[in-house]
C-alpha cells in the first residue's frame, strides 16, 4: 500500500503516467488502470487527505485469482484426496493411487495445489520455553561414532549421552557403548559433578531406561532413576510421547556435538574419544558464541547459573539398578548373563532385583530374601546353600570327604570298602558310598561294619552286596575266619603247581 501511496501523491502533483513509470514503481498501463480507480473514488483532489491503507487495500488488495473458466484437473476427486489427507497419507501415493485407481492423466503439481488449498501441511506456531538460571537441564541420547579399538580390533557402536543447561546452554557429552540403566545413572552423575552442581528438575525424552511405561499424563518412573533423583534432590519433567520440541535445547546440543566434533576425527578407544570431548566442550564448545543467548556458554554459566545450582550431597548417592526377574527352577535369578541363588519356596515368582557396585539384594513383597556379592564375569553364579531345597543338597553336601568321615566313624572295614570304592579308575562311586553310609540308619553301625567285613572278605566291595548280607542276616553268621589282611593265603596260591626244582631238570 505504501507504492500505491506514493503513486496517488504523484499524480495529485500533476505528473504523468510516462513520468510515474519513468520511477519504476508501477508501468504504464497499471499506473492508467491506478488513475482511473483513484479518480473515481476522489482521490486525486489536493484538499482530501490520501486514504490510510486499508481503504487503499480495499480497492487495491489482492483479489482471489482463481480463474473460473478453469477448474483443476484433480477438484473431481477433493472429497477422496480429502478423506487420504485426513488418515496421513502423503502426496505422492495419493497421486499413485489416483493414476491406478481412476486413471488420472493430472500431474503430482495439480494434486499438491488442491491440498494446499483443503489445508495441508498447514504452519503451526510454536513458543520459546523460557528457563530461570539452574531451573532446568535437558537430556538426550544421539548416535555416536563407531569406534575400532587399536588393541582388540573390535569395531563398538557408540551412543554420546548430552545434558544442557536450559539457561545457559552451557553442556555435558559424553561417549557411551550401551544406554543400559547403569550407564544412564553413572552419566548423571558425572554430568552433576561436571557442572558442579544439580538443577531443579531434568527434562527427558521416554527412554527405556529412564521411563518404564510412556504415557502423557501418568508416566511411569524407572525405579532406579527414582532413587538417583530423590538421592540428588531434582525432578524427572518427561516430555509428552512424540514430541521433542519440548526439550528442543539438548536436541540442538546432540546435533552440535554430532557436526562439529565427530567428523574428521580418529578415535583409538571409548576412553582415549571422551578425553577428546571433554577437551572439545571446554576449549571449543564453551567458547563459541551462541546462536540464541549470543553469549558464550561456559562465561554465561558461571556468572549467572553455577552459583544456583543445588550443593552436591556430601556422601555420592549409591546408583543401584532395580530390575523384575523371576526366579527359575534351580533357585537362581539372571541378571547381566550372572545367576544369584534365591529360596527355592519361591521358584517361578517374581523378585525385585537391586544391583549396586559391590552387591545384588533380592526382595519379595518388600522383604529382603538374598543378599550377593556383584558377579562381573559372565555365566559367573552365587549360591547360597540355604536357598537350595533339602533333597537337592545330598549331592552337594555328602561328597567323598564326608563319606570317608563317616566311614571312618563306622569302623575301620566300612572306611576301607569306601576307599575301595572310590579308588575306581572307571566308575564314579560316589552315590554307592553314599548308600553304604545310609545304611547305618536302618541297621545301626555295628551290623554295617561286620558286613563291611564280610564284602572285604569276598573281594566284593559294592552297595548291593552289602545291603544283601544285611537284609539276609550274614553279617551275624559264624564263619570260620575274620577277614583280616595278615591271614596266610593258601599254598597254591603262593607256590606253582607244576614248579620244579633246578636239580631235577638235569
């Protein structure tokens, strides 16, 4: 409107329409079709005031173009591209279908002008969230190099964990090989130390290991992370399922360490990476001039934000990581590839789980039921006799130790028919030892020894030959000898039959 200002206001001094255009503020032929318009609403007469603009829009505002001698090729089928744009689908399978489905001979422009026109991809006007010094913090994961350790070879995929402080973009990064609950914790930690400090509340996405179930009202918490926030004093602030925006400053964060220092450089391991970045966020990072605050991170943050965080507790909160497990068949729950035992009255229930650096704790309906040293080696287990039922301990507990001592209390043939036994080189006799010893209940020590003896006798040491002389009575038969090892062997046991002496081989 203000041209068209300019245009009356020169012709009102009696300029031409070839002097106007001479200006290049409107040709010829539009300045005539202005002049004819001005002259007829009175505009061109010195004593009244030029219009303001929105009389002069009124006249000379853009006026819907559409051509009503042309209709577009795709206006025919509005109400089904309608209804496509309504369920999500995009343009370019809505042209699709509409070529196989009704022959349209339109191209992708026609129907993307009809959509434009029923709505499609309308803009959306968003605000910016503003944040008080140590308010807030935002966190977020991103995907990281792959580094190929110089040592091993093996190639690892890496996530770089980001906090970034909502106030002064001042930033936290740091390389990880895995977004385990445990790694989630350890990098809150040394993102608070890193900072000094810890903010009012940390705003995070719905990651598993944060939130155990998305929901835009009732979120739920992990439980492990509930301990780190109320052990550090902050607040978990979820953002809405789909919707990143809301924590749009760690999101920008996670691209800026993504661009500007992963590429181009050469990694040797995890650690030799995150000594690079660390160096990065102080040196680089910290001293660029940021796009929104126009102030450097690292200044901002300590002359207006550092003083306010929250005081690290004196003693570090304890990170422990809960998790549900079920206790299987043999009495032991697995967790990260390591089994720890738990009572067997609880085989196939469900246990909470707590695991710390140095120990895993067991918890059934809140009470304590087992407690572990932490196992980091994989397929490593933890047993506790206690937890094991009765019938399964005979096996663990009654091993060839404890039945040459209890042989040994018997008497001296029972001790030497267990040695017997357990000197086979071919069979594994220890459940016989075991029964030989049992035995004892039924038919007392006494009975046992004597038909010990007699087995040595017959050079026949097994469990059902002494369970046989007891069952039959012959251990209280009389016999002519007691087996004992200095009673002489027979003649011609010790002397050949047909050896001749020397002399009478002459």
């Amino acid at each position: 409107m203000y041209h068209y200002r300019q245009i009356i206001h020169r012709m009102r001094v009696g300029q031409t329409d070839r002097e106007i255009a001479r200006t290049k503020l409107i040709g010829r032929a539009k300045c005539a079709q202005v002049r004819s318009l001005a002259g007829h609403h009175g505009w061109l007469v010195q004593d009244i005031p030029i219009p303001d603009d929105a009389a002069l829009a009124e006249v000379f505002g853009r006026k819907d173009d559409t051509n009503p001698t042309h209709q577009s090729v795709s206006q025919p089928y509005e109400k089904q591209i309608r209804n496509w744009l309504r369920d999500g689908v995009c343009l370019t399978t809505i042209h699709q279908a509409l070529v196989d489905k009704f022959g349209f001979t339109g191209s992708y422009s026609s129907v993307r002008r009809l959509a434009l026109k029923l709505g499609y991809h309308k803009p959306v006007a968003t605000c910016i969230l503003d944040f008080t010094p140590a308010e807030a913090a935002q966190v977020d994961f991103g995907k990281g190099p792959d580094i190929t350790d110089c040592f091993t070879g093996a190639v690892k995929k890496t996530w770089i964990f980001v906090m970034t402080l909502c106030f002064s973009r001042h930033m936290y990064a740091e390389i990880v090989t895995d977004q385990k609950v445990s790694t989630w914790l350890a990098c809150h930690r040394r993102a608070f130390e890193f900072f000094g400090g810890v903010p009012l509340k940390v705003i995070i996405d719905h990651a598993k290991c944060a939130i155990t179930r998305a929901c835009f009202r009732d979120p739920e918490v992990q439980r492990s992370y509930g301990e780190l926030a109320e052990g550090y004093g902050f607040l978990i602030s979820p953002c809405p399922p789909g919707d990143p925006k809301k924590k749009g400053r760690v999101e920008s964060g996670v691209k800026y360490v993504k661009n500007r220092f992963v590429p181009l450089r050469e990694f040797r391991s995890v650690s030799h990476g995150n000594e690079q970045l660390r160096k990065w966020l102080m040196e680089t990072a910290g001293n660029r001039i940021h796009g929104s605050t126009r102030q450097k991170p690292l200044t901002f943050f300590a002359e207006s934000e550092k003083a306010l965080l929250k005081r690290l507790p004196d003693v570090p909160v304890e990170m422990a990581a809960w998790s549900q497990v079920k206790l299987h068949g043999n009495c032991h729950v697995q967790f990260e590839k390591a089994s720890y035992s738990a009572p067997y009255t609880l085989v196939h229930q469900s246990l909470w789980l707590r695991a710390t650096d140095t120990t895993v704790k067991l918890y059934h309906n809140l009470n304590l039921v087992a407690v572990h040293p932490r196992l980091r080696r994989p397929g490593a287990r933890s047993t506790v006799d206690g937890h094991m039922p009765p019938e399964a301990l005979v096996w663990k507990l009654q091993d060839p130790q404890w039945c040459l001592r209890q042989s040994e209390a018997v008497g001296p043939s029972c001790h030497r028919l267990i040695r017997r036994l357990f000197s086979d080189r071919v069979l594994d006799n220890l459940r016989a030892a075991q029964g030989i010893i049992g035995l004892a209940k039924k038919y007392g020590t006494v009975r046992l020894e004597s038909a010990c003896r007699r087995a040595l006798h017959f050079d026949n040491p097994r469990y059902r030959t002494v369970k046989d002389i007891l069952k039959q009575g012959l251990d209280q038969a009389p016999w002519e000898h007691l087996p004992c090892d200095d009673v002489p062997l027979s003649r011609v046991y010790t002397v050949g039959r047909f050896l001749r002496p020397a002399c009478e081989l002459s």
